[in-house]
C-alpha cells in the first residue's frame, strides 16, 4: 500500500476539473530529460483512455534515446510548431504543468501558458515552486514526477486504466531521474510501484536497454575523450569533467549523447562530487550538472554558486560566461564547501 502522499483536497479538485475538461495539454521543460517525457506520456495515455482530447507540448527537441517511448512521436515541439501549439495553449479548458518550478524554465512557452484561460496544475518535485498554478502538487520528497503522476492517477481511482504504454512511459521516468536507482531511491515505495507497473506488462529489463544501451559509436568515444581530460580534486573528494562546443562538433553530438557523463567520476574510490560542465549548442551559456553520494548537498552549492538548484544528490545549474571561467568558480565552490566534503561539517 502507499502512504496517501497527495492531499487529498487536491485529489478531489482535480478530479472536478478531470471530469468536466475536454481539452487537455500537458506541457514540460526546456530541454527534456526521461521525467519530463515519462511523466507527460504517461499522463497522456491515461487521458486518451478516459476519451479526453490531449496533447503533450515541450519547448525543444528531446534526446533520441526516449524516442522508442509509446506515444512520443506525437510529442509536439514548441520551438518547430509555435503558431499551432499556442492554439492550442489558448483553447486548452486544462493546462498540466509537469516536472519544473518556475515558468522561465519552458522557455518561450511560458507567455502563451500564462495567457491562457485554462484553468492550471503543477506536479513536481523540485523546491520552492513558484505561484502561477492554481492546483500545486509539490512535493520534492518524491524522486520523479513520474511517481507523482502514477499516485495522482491511482489516488483519482483509475489505476486499472493505466494501460501498458502508460506504464511503460511511467516507469521509464522513474528510472531515468533515479540514475537507475542508484540515488534518491531508498523509499520501499518506489519497489511497490514498480511492482505494480511490472503487473501492467511492462519489460523492465528491455526499458534499461533501450534508455541506456542504444547510444552511437560517437558517444562511446566521445565518453572516452571526456574521461581522457577529466581532472580530479583528491583533497576535496571531487571531480570535474566538461565539454565545449567545438568538442561537440568534433564528435557528431547529438542531443542526449552526453547523458548520464556526470555520474561517471562518482565510480572513483574517494570521489563523493561530480561536475559536468557543458557548453550549450544553442544558447551563450554553460550547462552545470552537479550530483554526490551520501550527504552532501550539491543542490546548495548549485543554488549559491550556479543559479540553479534541484536534489540532494542530483543538481543544476547554469553559468553565463566562458569555460575557464566557470571552472574556477567550480574551484571557489569546492573550497568553501570542502568541510562538507571532508565530512567535518
């Protein structure tokens, strides 16, 4: 059984607006990560089969590793279909903003949701949500919104119309924003809704092939070449990998080919912080991705230092200047964090 996460006066108020809405759009952030994506699908399946009119807008394209995902090819992108996609803002009767806080993080988007009638939820699970949401789902103690949706969906009382796409699309979240369940996973729950998906039909095992082991040749070596100039901080337990754009290019980067690089450094004996520097293909600034083990919290140093924020143990941010510059604040942020890293804090 699962604890009764969700108020329930929430439950019944979106229920309320469930049953009277026709026009339904789902949309996430900027840069789409496997929550983001799961979470909308799987929302989206769930309203199909209640005979709803859904739609799944995104700021930009997706990574192609979550393109296998039941129902992605109807994803719409904001970025390629902007004049269609805000009629469809503006006509929605239900707006469900998933997986982000603040409406600066779905880019240009965030005009046409704030403009439009539709009544509004936020499911989430990041901190400090902002107010531009009349139904607020927050609840940053929860390791996806994946498992967020598949509560709400349950607590509404329609788990047995979650189909095995919808499942599919659930776990695949689940799984994506826990590394695999390697951090922010420790809660039994997490096992009993697996369970539960798993009784849907779902192919656990296939789903980590296809998110994970279906990368490029170029990735792989890619990968390589990142490690190769990777530089680590034994007197802080630390590690810093980063990779510019004309490393990009030389690699045939494609969205997504450098997920999951940050984790890497943590599999050094001694190295309880990693730090992903990634200059960003369309856009003058440097992508920090930041993740730890036990108790350090780089979600504070990602706030501090990089403007961002996020988990204990998986953070980020962002850093508007140039490569160099950006790994010497890393550097000021380990100095003034190192009692944390030393455990003498």
């Amino acid at each position: 059984m699962l604890t009764k996460v969700i108020e329930q006066s929430k439950i019944d108020h979106f229920t309320k607006w469930f049953d009277r809405a026709d026009k339904i759009v789902i949309v996430s952030h900027v840069s789409p990560d496997g929550d983001a994506i799961g979470s909308s699908l799987g929302l989206w399946h769930f309203f199909s089969s209640q005979g709803k009119t859904a739609n799944v807008i995104v700021p930009n394209a997706f990574p192609d590793f979550l393109k296998w995902m039941p129902g992605s090819k109807d994803v719409l992108l904001y970025d390629r279909y902007k004049d269609f996609a805000n009629k469809l803002i503006a006509e929605a009767d239900v707006i469900c903003c998933l997986d982000f806080n603040a409406i600066h993080r779905i880019d240009a988007m965030g005009d046409a949701v704030l403009a439009s009638p539709a009544r509004k939820i936020l499911i989430d699970h990041h901190l400090h949500p902002e107010d531009f949401c009349r139904i607020v789902i927050s609840h940053p103690e929860i390791s996806s919104t994946s498992e967020l949706v598949f509560r709400l969906i349950c607590r509404m009382g329609y788990f047995s119309d979650i189909s095995r796409e919808g499942a599919e699309c659930i776990y695949t979240g689940m799984m994506t924003d826990t590394g695999g369940f390697t951090y922010n996973s420790n809660n039994r729950e997490i096992y009993f809704i697996i369970s539960e998906l798993l009784s849907k039909g779902i192919d656990k095992d296939a789903i980590y092939r296809k998110v994970f082991n279906t990368y490029s040749e170029s990735r792989l070596r890619l990968m390589g070449y990142v490690l190769s100039q990777m530089k680590v901080y034994p007197d802080y337990h630390a590690a810093l990998i980063s990779l510019t754009k004309a490393e990009q290019s030389r690699f045939d980067y494609i969205r997504g080919d450098s997920e999951g690089f940050v984790n890497i450094p943590l599999s050094i004996k001694g190295v309880i912080f990693s730090c992903f520097l990634r200059e960003d293909t369309e856009k003058p600034m440097i992508k920090i991705s930041l993740r730890s083990v036990g108790t350090f919290p780089c979600n504070r140093l990602a706030a501090e230092f990089f403007g961002g924020g996020g988990h204990l143990n998986a953070s980020g941010g962002e850093f508007y200047g140039t490569m160099e510059e950006a790994r010497k604040v890393f550097e000021q942020a380990l100095e003034k964090y190192r009692p944390l890293l030393l455990g003498k804090g």
